[in-house]
C-alpha cells in the first residue's frame, strides 16, 4: 500500500465532495472540479474525510493509490484555497498587458507583440511594482494553472547569458561566463 494514499482528505467545511460511480466531483467557493477515478481504486467519503482504497493489490495500482489521493487532496485544497504561480518579466522592453479581461498582449523582444489568450478557468492579472512586471496566474486546477504557466514561460524562456525571458517568479536561472578569452 501507499504511504500517501493511506492518509485521509480532510474536507474543509466549505467544501462538498459527491462520489457519482467512480467521478468525484468537488465543489467549494474557488470553483467546481471534478475526476474520474482508476478502477483499481476505491474513493470513500465518510463525514469530512476522503480515503481510497485498493482492489486490486498490484505494484501498479498501489502507485495509482498515491496518485488518486494526491490529485483529490489538490482539488480540494484548489477549490477551497486556490493557486497562484508569478511570472516574471527579465529584459530591457519586455512588458504585458492586460487586453479584453482574461487576455494578454505581451511584448518579449521580438518585432511583434503576442496575443495570448488565456484557458477558460485561469485568471490572469499584471502587476507592476516598480520597474518589475509580473504576470499572476490564478485556478483552482493546478495542472491547468501549470500548463498554462509553462506556455507563457516557452513564448520566451530566460536565455543562458543575460538571463533576459519570462521565467518562473521563484526560478533561478544559472548564467553562462562570456566569451572565453574576455576577462
């Protein structure tokens, strides 16, 4: 058995889970999520907690058992508190703006702006402090909300020698030396 998938979801209370077969579906004040679950496991909900079980003991289905309850304990945690990740801007011009709501007019370098539009369930904001610009990315799906973020982040990713590109607000990029012969 999994050490992860033994642990019970506690629900908060402003949270409801309904199990339709083997779709769990989460409600709470972020949104609503919902999932279908492996058939090699078992979703109980008794009061406020969440367990799964394992039919089948196999190597295979006691990884999914782990999986399963980690996927579940990130739609309770994105519907009820949500997730954010901060893009950050790195380089002489590079800006964003915010066009039409969710979308985003980005200029990054090259000779044109790009319009991204941004997937149904995110919300996008740029925030400006100081000569800095961020792009704040917020859902209660964390793997829309990555995928999301990943794509901004290949328009431009930080280049190896200035660092300039979008990157990550909390990545580090390493920088390359020049060229060899200058010191």
């Amino acid at each position: 058995m999994s050490r992860v998938g033994k642990l019970p979801i506690e629900l908060p209370k402003s949270v409801t889970a309904t199990l339709a077969g083997q779709v769990l579906k989460v409600e709470g004040p972020k949104g609503k999520l919902s999932r279908s679950i492996r058939p090699e496991i078992k979703a109980v909900i008794d009061g406020t907690n969440l367990t799964f079980e394992v039919l089948t003991a196999t190597g295979q289905s006691n990884a999914f058992h782990g999986l399963e309850r980690s996927l579940a304990a990130n739609m309770v945690k994105g519907v009820s508190d949500g997730f954010v990740k901060e893009l950050s801007l790195i380089g002489t011009g590079y800006r964003a703006e915010q066009v039409g709501g969710n979308d985003l007019n980005l200029a990054l370098g090259y000779s044109h702006t790009i319009d991204y539009k941004v997937a149904e369930g995110v919300k996008a904001t740029v925030v400006k402090e100081g000569r800095e610009v961020f792009i704040r990315l917020e859902s209660a799906d964390r793997q829309l909300l990555g995928q999301v973020a990943a794509q901004i982040r290949a328009l431009r990713p930080p280049e190896p020698y200035k660092g300039k590109g979008v990157r990550y607000k909390e990545e580090v990029v390493k920088l390359k030396a020049g060229k060899a012969g200058k010191k």
